[in-house]
C-alpha cells in the first residue's frame, strides 16, 4: 500500500527511493499507529485495543512525538 509505506518512513508518495536507502516495510501479523498532535499512551491503546502496559513493552521508547511510528504485534 503506497499509503502506509509513505507514512511509515516519512516520505511523500512521489518521492524517490535510491539505491541502499533504508526503508520501513509492514510485516503481517503486527499493527501499526502514526501518532498526531495531541495523543496520548490512552489514546493510543485504546486504538490498538489494549493495554499502556502491552504497548510500553513492545515498544522500546513512546515520546508521543507528532508522526512517531508505534508498533504491536498483533
């Protein structure tokens, strides 16, 4: 999906993709939430539908920055 890989690492849709550039593919089986302005650990688990404490372990570090990427395996 265009989309998501655009939102993933921060890029626009047309943008190049050069050789030995680094890139964030999806994996199945994990979920994935682009944080915005104004969220919070709440918030978020509430949107992957579990708990703060599932979401702090499986992340290694949630500053809650605008566009920070936060992952759950599903």
């Amino acid at each position: 999906n265009p989309d998501l890989l655009s939102s993933l690492n921060g890029i626009n849709k047309e943008d190049y993709i050069y050789p030995n550039q680094e890139i964030m593919v999806p994996k199945k089986n994990y979920a994935y939430y682009i944080t915005a302005d104004g969220d919070t650990l709440k918030t978020v688990s509430n949107a992957f539908n579990t708990s703060i404490d599932r979401l702090i372990s499986e992340n290694k570090s949630i500053y809650l920055l605008p566009g920070q990427l936060i992952v759950l395996k599903k």
